[in-house]
C-alpha cells in the first residue's frame, strides 16, 4: 500500500474543508485552503525552494569534509614514512670459484678489512666481487656461503633469509638446476653473499644452515669478531 505523506494528508484534508464550507457558506473566499500566501502550511511547516535548498548545501557541505578528510588520509598512506624507515635490508649475490671446498662454510664479515682479506683467497667473478666492494661496513654486514659443487650445474641457493632483533638466520641449499648431464665435471666452489642491513645499521650475529649437494645439513652460529 502506498503511504501518504503528511503533507498530502494536510492538502487532502483542507481541501475538502473548503469544499464543504464552498457548499454551505454565503462567502467562498473566506474559507481557509490549508496553506498561507507564502506557502507555508498550517502545521507551520516550510514548503518553498528556499529551505529546500538550504538543506541540500548543508548535506553538500558534509560531504565535502568527508572527501576532505578522505584525501587527508590517503596522502598519509602515500607517504608512507613511518613504514619504511627502519626496515631490515637483506640483497645477495652468486658466485662460483674453480678452488674445490671440501666442507661448507658460513663467515660473517662486518668490516672492510676482513672482507677484503676473504675476497683476496678467492678467485670470485666481477659481479661477486664488486658486490663486495660495494658494501658500506658501517651500514651493513656480509655474510659468505659456501659449499662443494660437483659440476659447473650446482648453485648454492638462498632459500630463506630473516632478521629479527639484529640477528640474522640463513638457509641455503645446493641445487643444479634439474641438470641432465650436459655439465662439465669439474668440482667448484658455489657461494653466495648475503649482504643484511637493519635500519641502516650492521648485523653482528645470526645462525646459517646450509644443506650440500648430498642432502647433509650444516649448520653455523655467526658472530662478529671482538
């Protein structure tokens, strides 16, 4: 059923007034229609455009402080300085020497002495060893894999990497990529480095589990030297 609005029953009911005081008045003009010259109704009720109006700039106006206060909020998110400063940083690289290690290793390396004493025992690429040099001790430490490969197939992949309260926990596995026998038989040395940075300072501890091409696990404990 449709529901009539107030204002409609107020019409319907002053209209009909004045058709029954039409019927039995001597003056027609003096009956009252319900509704004042300035289109207010008895109930005192406003119907002109004016108040109309003013009530759709008011609603206006709290939408625009609502997008306001949206766009206010999104810039904050933008900007989004609060989340990224502090954040660890942890960026490694490959490499591979023809100088065969008989067992796994893990060194943390943390200032640019040691690092350059490990990079001048080993035949590395220029890529491992530019990543190295590139390494600013003061803001970061190093942290060098290695493990027996059996053929130029095998890489030791870094297959976890987590920082938590300025340690560093490491797992690296020795994979040869699904070879099927088209690799040269020569025994090498696969490593990687791991460069880890927390909030822009060093890490000076951690633990290293790396599992060889055999499937046994090694594992370290890593801590800069006094």
């Amino acid at each position: 059923m449709k529901r009539r609005s107030r204002r409609e029953l107020l019409t319907g009911t002053a209209g009909a007034i004045a058709l029954l005081a039409g019927c039995i008045g001597d003056d027609p003009s003096g009956a009252d229609d319900g509704t004042n010259d300035d289109g207010t109704a008895d109930d005192g009720t406003s119907t002109n455009d004016d108040d109309r109006e003013d009530e759709d700039d008011a609603d206006d106006g709290e939408n625009d402080d609502t997008e306001a206060d949206d766009g206010k909020e999104t810039d904050d998110d933008e900007n989004g300085d609060g989340d990224e400063d502090g954040s660890p940083s942890i960026e490694d690289a490959a490499f591979t020497t023809t100088e065969p290690r008989s067992e796994p290793a893990a060194v943390l390396l943390t200032n640019r002495e040691d690092a350059d004493a490990w990079l001048a025992e080993r035949d590395v690429d220029e890529d491992a060893a530019a990543f190295l040099e590139e390494t600013a001790f003061d803001e970061a430490s190093l942290v060098a894999l290695e493990a027996r490969g059996p053929n130029l197939c095998y890489e030791l992949g870094l297959e976890a990497a987590e920082l938590e309260a300025g340690a560093i926990r490491l797992e690296a596995v020795a994979d040869d990529g699904d070879d099927v026998g088209g690799c040269a038989q020569q025994e090498v040395t696969m490593g990687r480095l791991v460069r880890v940075s927390e909030g822009g300072d060093p890490v000076d501890e951690g633990s290293v589990t790396i599992v060889d091409h055999d499937g046994d696990i090694h594992e370290f404990d890593l801590a800069a030297d006094e």
